[in-house]
C-alpha cells in the first residue's frame, strides 16, 4: 500500500508514532523537506535538512538499539541509504528530488515506522 503524499507537505496526525520527541522530530523533518522545496537554490535549507534527518536517525536508532528492536537492521539501512542520498545533492535541488525526498518521508513513516508502534 502507498501513502499519500500530502498536499500542502505538513505533518498530520496520520503520521503519529506516539513517541513524542519521534513525532517531534518527523514534524521537523515535514518542515524541512517543505523549505527545500520552496527554496530549492538555497544550500542553508538543505544542510539543515540533512542535520535533522541525521539527528533524527540517530534519536530513532537509539531508542530502537535499547528496545532490540528486531527489524533493526533494515531500518537502519533505510536510513543509511536516505542519508546518502541527500548528502550527495546539491543545490539547485530538481522536481524530482523534491518529490523523492517527500515520498521518501510519507513512506518510511506509514511503512517502516509503524512497525515499532508500541514496540519502543
């Protein structure tokens, strides 16, 4: 099943994980997808956006680390592999970039988050 990539792009309570500093952080990350996408010349917006997602990660693989969370290894090669991804961008960032990174996000959260629902 594929999510739907809202529309403004802005968390909602759809992407609830129930872990406070988790949701915290994925509205972060909402909003910084969104600066990059209204400001796709602006190389400030998509450092900042690569810092949150790299904080992020490692908030989230810290609390899974600490649960043994099971599926471990696969998210964190998601994360691994989305960090790679942004690092290697430059500005100006393209359409498809900006629709990459987006889906990216609504996926991961709906798909792959999920999972740990209840489980941290």
């Amino acid at each position: 099943m594929t999510a739907e990539i809202p529309e403004p792009f802005k968390w909602d309570a759809t992407f609830q994980v129930f872990y406070e500093t988790l949701d915290e952080e994925h509205r972060g990350l909402f909003d910084g997808i969104f600066k990059v996408a209204t400001h796709r010349g602006d190389a400030g917006a998509l450092s900042s956006l690569l810092t949150a997602v790299k904080n992020h990660f490692a908030t989230e693989e810290g609390m899974m680390t600490s649960a043994n969370f099971g599926e471990f290894p696969g998210h964190k090669k998601a994360h691994d592999d989305f960090v790679a991804k942004l690092s290697s961008l430059s500005v100006p960032v393209s359409d498809e970039t900006v629709h990459f990174a987006k889906n990216w996000l609504v996926q991961h959260i709906k798909g792959t988050d999920f999972k740990y629902k209840g489980k941290l």
